[in-house]
C-alpha cells in the first residue's frame, strides 16, 4: 500500500523522513530531514540524488506526492528455503526473462458518490494495460460507466484526470545504494481540482453565508441529469458512511448535493509477469487523498498503527524491555501533542455535545465524565482538573481556552523524562482521563451489559460510543464515535505504568544509593537524561567508561560511600 497526495504543481515532492531534532525542549521536535530521491530522465529511468531542502510548494501551488513502486519476487533456493527480493534485471536473467515480460493493469476510480447514492453510474473510473518495455507517461483518464436506466456523472467527452502511471526504466547500475536495474513503476497523482454540473457556479458558504465560487469554469462539466445532485443524505433512501456530511451541498439547501466531485481516487495495480508457461501476479494499492496539512507533525493513530495493532503482539513490560517500551510510549505522546497542537478542541468540543444529544443520554453515567454542556468544566469533577477553573461565564478570557490548555498539558508530556516520571507519579490519575479501546470479540459478553469504566469498551452500549473529556477528547473514530488509542498503544500505556507502579522508590538517597550499588535501579527508568547522568558520575568518581552504553554496568559504578573528588583544572577540554 501507498499514499499519494494531490498537487497543483508539475514537480513532485522530493523524499523525506521525519527526525527529532534534539535542540528542541519538550514538544515539537520533529522535523523534516531530505533523503535519497529519484529523478526521472526523459527515457524513463531514474537518477538518485540527495536534495538540500525540501520544497512543498511551487508558488500557490502544491507539490504532488507521487510514489515509487517496487516488483518484488519470491525466490525458492536448492535448499527449498523462500527469500523475497526485488526483481531486477539479474533476477531476470536467471529465470530465463525480460523486462518485455513484465505487464501492468491499472484501475483508477472514485466511487465515493456511486456509494453514496447506490447508482453505479456516479462513478468514474480509468482501465489501462501497459507493457513492461513501454516507459512513456500514461495518462488516468476516467469515466463513468454506462448501466442501463441511468444517466453517467462523467461523460467519454469530458473525462477527469486522475493521475499518470509510468513504468521505469531499469538499467544495470547501481548509484547513492540505490539498484537502478530494480523494475519499478511510479503514480503521480491529479491536480486536486473539483468538478461539477453547470449549475454549480456559485453559493453561499455553511455558516458565514459568504458567496464563493464553487466550481471553476473550464470544469463545470458534469451532467446535471445525474442522480447524484439528488442525494439528499436521506437514511431512508441512501447509504451514508460516516463521516456522513462530507459533501458539497450537506450544510445548506436541505442538504441537496450539488454534484460536485474530486480528483482523488483509489489506485489498484496489478503486475504480471511471463516466464516458463508460467504467469505470475502481484498486487497494490495507491490512495490519493488531499495534501497533508502539517507535513511536519505526526498523527498519534496512523496506518501504521493501524497494522501494528493488527499483527504484532505486545511483550510483557520487564527491567530487560523498559527502554524500549518507554521509548514507544515517549513517541506516542510527543505525537499526541503533535496532533493537539493542530487541533481546534473547542470547536470539536462543542460537535461532540451536540452528536451526544442525539444518544439520548444526558444524566452522569457512574464513572464517566459528563458528556453535556458541562464536559470539561469545574462541574465535571475529578475528571476535569486543569480546567476545572473554566466556569460557563459570558466573560472571554482566551478565544479558544480548551486549545490552549490541551497544548499546554501536553507539550511537556513530550518529554521522554517527564513522560516517564508521569506515568510513576500520576498513574491512577492516567487510567481515569485515557478511553480504553473497544473490546476484541472474546472479551464481549453474549449480551451487552451495563457501562463500566473498564480496560475496554462495548460499542453495542450507547455511554461507551459517547464523547467525553477523556484523551483523546472529543475525536471521532471511522465509524462515528469517540475515537481511542489502538489496543497495542493502550495497553502498552497500561502496562508501562503497572510496571512502574509496582516497582518500590526508595525514601531516601541513602537507601537509593544502596540500590544503585546492588542492582539496577527498578524506580528509576533508563532514559536518555538518567543514563548521561549516570555516565558522567561514574566518569567524575573515576570509575566506568563514559562510552558505556549499559544501564547496569554504569549504575553499579556510581559511589555509594565517598563524596566525589572535584574536577582538575587542565588544558584539555572534555
């Protein structure tokens, strides 16, 4: 799988990754660092190269993320072992074929306004066959589909651009570690444009009522026959995923469609290659969305996440995996103030009470926070604690208070010591204001049963799908309702600070000191800031190295019986 963004500009966004950047204190420490990019030439191969900076926009307009893919194979060795690698001209040659051997077929497509109304022809999509010689630029020109006793959204006249597919070029070199023999292909996305019926010139925006151009001219080109400027978003009648209201026309006009539509689109790419009689077949997928609007902050729940949840087990937390899953965890919640620091919490504060009426649930569940007008103010004790101050008063102090606060608790949450020390000191406090994820299939009972603060909720009880001031406040899911952390993350969490909650803090320096010299110390994690600290004592006392790494080694050098001897001027700095 990969994600593409749409753009305006015709240069595609140079590669990069994320690092911390260890000058910033706290929170923010993620920034934007190049790495090795491909350039592709005129004949369809490619140059790597190590851009200087990175670029986003061209102007007033964004640059396109457009991802390479790989062809891999799955090679069985004499001893009858498997080992995946990628396929290139090498690998080619051993098996007795050519890149003319390798094909592609591409299906581009958005449905989005085909599901929403049940009518297959709202709906348009692009069918090309390329051949694994031909490096030429391949042009997603979709269309909608012709079924009969209803009108095509998109017509073969006026078809929408989708994207480019482009198969590589190999050549038998290797540059900057890059094999440039490997058969790749690579999808630039479409422009990000909207399209629409002739009628959808201009309109008055939800809320402020400013009139606005919706759809540019050249691209008022929809059929105005079609049953998507129908839609109504009538449950009665359609099928509404949620979130349900993401169209244009749901916020105004008795939520009419106004037929308009995007360039987005799913992109499923199929891979074949010929050898021996043989043909064999590989498959991914391409999701080109909207432009990512803080390239440089980290979602706290990402695909990745998503997968990791799904396929990895979570190991018990002991003294041999503290570090890491304190390092998890520290990551975690530098992200969580990654996604705060964007997020208006007085805005999805308020669309969160007003979803809650709709349950019908309105007096205080036991052990819940209040889901009303009151949630996260002085009324709704002991979840609410640094804005239990914030009283339901006319007088403004802050335009977007519930924003400021949640920025300002967390920032130094994304602090790998403050974290850590945190989760020892305030670990009741933690499980109170952290929503459990909903339960897996074996933890639900046959009946659900009545809400209770647990380590997991029930989605078939109405309290547990509710928006309460608990983390992450007010967020919605994928299915509408509050959303959580993922399971892994939450019990990685939990179990983090059971751990720390069971191990015994010494009461005084003398019985810490005894600790330290036995044994590495359970009440004190092995953080980046402890292990430095720890290195320069044993460093100063005349004992250890400073170029250990070892927690242990270094904690069992740090004196425990006389004071420390005071530096030597010298000529050398250290």
């Amino acid at each position: 799988m990969a994600i593409a963004r749409v753009g305006g500009s015709s240069i595609p966004l140079e590669s990069y990754t994320w690092r911390e950047d260890p000058s910033c204190y706290g929170a923010g420490k993620t920034v934007v660092e190049p790495c090795t990019s491909l350039e592709v030439q005129a004949d369809g191969s490619v140059i790597p190269y190590l851009p200087s900076f990175i670029r986003f926009k061209d102007g007033d307009r964004i640059r396109p993320v457009a991802p390479f893919l790989e062809l891999w194979s799955s090679l069985e060795s004499e001893d009858g072992s498997k080992q995946d690698v990628p396929l290139n001209l090498a690998v080619l040659e051993r098996i007795g074929a050519t890149v003319e051997s390798v094909s592609y077929q591409v299906h581009a497509a958005n449905l989005k306004a085909a599901y929403r109304t049940g009518d297959p022809a709202c709906g348009f999509e692009a069918w090309q066959h390329i051949a694994g010689g031909d490096f030429t630029p391949v042009q997603l020109r979709a269309v909608s589909p012709k079924a009969q006793g209803s009108v095509p959204l998109v017509s073969d006249e006026n078809p929408i651009h989708l994207g480019t597919f482009r198969p590589i070029k190999p050549i038998p070199r290797c540059e900057m570690g890059v094999d440039l023999s490997t058969i790749r292909c690579r999808f630039i996305p479409a422009r990000g444009e909207v399209y629409g019926p002739p009628t959808t010139k201009s309109a008055p925006a939800p809320y402020t009522r400013r009139i606005h151009e919706v759809v540019r001219d050249e691209n008022r080109i929809l059929n105005p026959q079609s049953s998507w400027l129908e839609y109504d978003g009538d449950w009665t009648r359609y099928r509404n995923p949620i979130p349900a209201e993401t169209y244009d026309g749901s916020a105004i006009n008795n939520n009419v469609s106004w037929g308009v539509v995007d360039d987005s689109c799913e992109l499923v790419i199929e891979a074949f290659l010929a050898v021996r009689e043989q043909r064999f077949r590989a498959v991914a997928r391409v999701f080109s969305a909207p432009p990512d609007f803080a390239p440089d902050r980290r979602p706290f729940v990402s695909l990745a996440d998503e997968l990791t949840d799904r396929e990895c087990d979570l190991p018990p937390v002991t003294p041999e995996t503290e570090t890491c899953s304190l390092a998890e965890v520290a990551d975690l919640f530098q992200r969580v103030f990654e996604t705060a620091s964007l997020l208006n919490v007085d805005v999805v504060r308020l669309h969160a009470i007003d979803l809650n009426s709709d349950e019908g649930i309105e007096r205080r569940t036991k052990g819940f926070p209040l889901t009303d007008a009151r949630t996260m103010t002085r009324f709704d004790k002991p979840f609410a604690d640094k804005t239990a101050e914030m009283d339901t008063t006319p007088v403004i102090r802050d335009r977007v208070p519930y924003s400021s606060i949640a920025s300002a608790v967390h920032a130094p949450l994304a602090d790998t010591e403050i974290i850590a020390d945190f989760l020892r000191t305030h670990g009741e406090r933690l499980k109170q204001i952290l929503r459990p994820p909903y339960a897996a299939f074996e933890e639900l009972h046959a009946r659900p049963r009545a809400s209770s603060p647990s380590r997991h909720r029930d989605p078939r009880v109405a309290r547990d799908r509710m928006f309460d001031m608990r983390m992450p406040p007010y967020m919605r899911d994928s299915d509408g309702t509050a959303l959580s952390l993922t399971r892994r993350q939450y019990f990685e969490v939990m179990a983090l600070m059971d751990f720390y909650l069971k191990s015994s803090k010494p009461k005084n320096f003398q019985a810490a000191a005894k600790d330290v010299k036995q044994s590495a110390p359970s009440w004190r994690p092995n953080t980046p800031v402890a292990l430095h600290v720890e290195q320069v004592v044993a460093r100063l006392s005349g004992q250890g190295k400073d170029t250990s790494n070892d927690a242990q080694e270094t904690a069992n050098n740090i004196p425990t019986k006389r004071k420390l001897k005071p530096m030597r001027k010298t000529k050398r700095l250290d």
